[in-house]
C-alpha cells in the first residue's frame, strides 16, 4: 500500500502532499523527517531506503511492540527520485515493488509533463488542483489506479475541459442576448462562426472523454 505522496523542492518546502493514512499515526512520515532522509542521500546511492523507527518516548509501555502494532508490523519504505529542483517521494510499505513506484513516479511526471509542457516548481504551486486531480487518477485510496499515460492525460483534459463548458453554458443566455440586438446580420453571423469555431475542440475533448467517440468534431 502506499502511504503518502510528497513532492518538495531542494529547500525542504513541500509543493505536494497527499496522505493516504492518518498522519498522526505515522509520525515518522511527515514532509519534514522524509525530506531529512532524501536530501542527505549521496547521488550514487538507490532511490529506495527504509524508514528508521521512532524511538519509543520514555515512560511509554508500549514501546517497540506498539509501534509494530501501528504499521501492522510492516517497514516503511521511501522511494524518490529527483527532478531538477524537485524531489517525488512514495512512502510505501513492503508489500510494493520498489522498482515498480520508481516507475510510477515517472509515470506521474511524465503526466505532469503533458498537462504543463515541462512541468515546474510554479506549475505546482499555482495549479495545485489540477495536480491533486492528475495524482487521483495515478493513485487512489493508496492504491495504484493507473499506469497509462494516455489515459491519465485524457483525463487531465477533461478536467479542464468542463470548466470552460460550464462558464459558456451560463452565459449563453446573455450571448443571445448580444445577438439579438445586434442590428447587422452580417455581424451576428460573424459572431454565431466565431464562437462555434472556438468551442468545436473542446465540445469534441468533452463528447471523447465522455462517450469514448468524438461526435462534436463533424458538423457542429
């Protein structure tokens, strides 16, 4: 199962975290202490390491034995890799492939990469949504949902695609409007094209993602 998805830039500041598990449970995976392990790792070493375990707190009784209870006596491990100026880190437990989240990781980048063209540090911060909602499509509940990057972009695209279908819905009524007070025919023609020629994509992104058929990208 996976833990937590984390993503921070070479200061330690987290751009992304996404938990999969109460974190008060897992104390020992916050952004803070994850980030204290990768950023000290030399760049020969793998890309996978293990979770040290809490030291028991004085006067606790439960001690090792109840933290093994806590991680259902299973090791925490912590798979990155590093981009540029950011780390993407899975914190995972040892039921997954270390070399299979290294490969999801790239799976999700290279999703990031088609839906912000070279995707970067401001991309993270500024469309904070849209990345949550990419990484909903890779991962849900901790568990991997899809591998596909096409499919993951396709998805991507009608997120964004509806937003923009709902604002011209709402305000088509005042687009009429404008329409019929328009005088010149010529003119209102004009305006009828223009809009039709800018919605025809993304009527025909929606209707593909929606019915798998792109049935707007005939005659509209």
């Amino acid at each position: 199962m996976i833990h937590a998805v984390l993503i921070f830039n070479n200061n330690g500041l987290p751009r992304l975290t996404k938990y999969f598990v109460p974190p008060s449970q897992r104390q020992h995976i916050l952004p803070k202490a994850i980030f204290a392990l990768v950023s000290q790792r030399a760049p020969q070493l793998c890309n996978f390491l293990d979770v040290p375990r809490p030291a028991p707190r004085k006067g606790s009784s439960a001690g090792a034995s109840g933290e093994k209870a806590v991680n259902g006596g299973q090791q925490d491990r912590v798979i990155y890799r590093n981009y540029a100026t950011l780390y993407f880190v899975f914190v995972v437990d040892e039921g997954e492939s270390e070399l299979g989240m290294l490969d999801l990781i790239q799976v999700f980048v290279e999703a990031l990469d088609r839906s912000f063209e070279n995707v970067c540090e401001l991309d993270l911060v500024f469309h904070f949504d849209e990345v949550h909602a990419i990484l909903s499509e890779v991962v849900q509940g901790g568990v991997v949902l899809e591998t596909n990057v096409d499919a993951i972009h396709e998805a991507g695209e009608f997120l964004s695609t509806t937003p923009s279908l709902f604002i011209f819905f709402h305000a088509l009524p005042y687009f009429n409007l404008l329409l019929f007070f328009t005088s010149s025919t010529s003119l209102r023609q004009q305006l009828a094209s223009n809009t039709v020629e800018m919605l025809r994509p993304r009527l025909a992104q929606f209707c593909y993602c929606c019915c798998g058929s792109p049935v707007w990208s005939g005659n509209l």
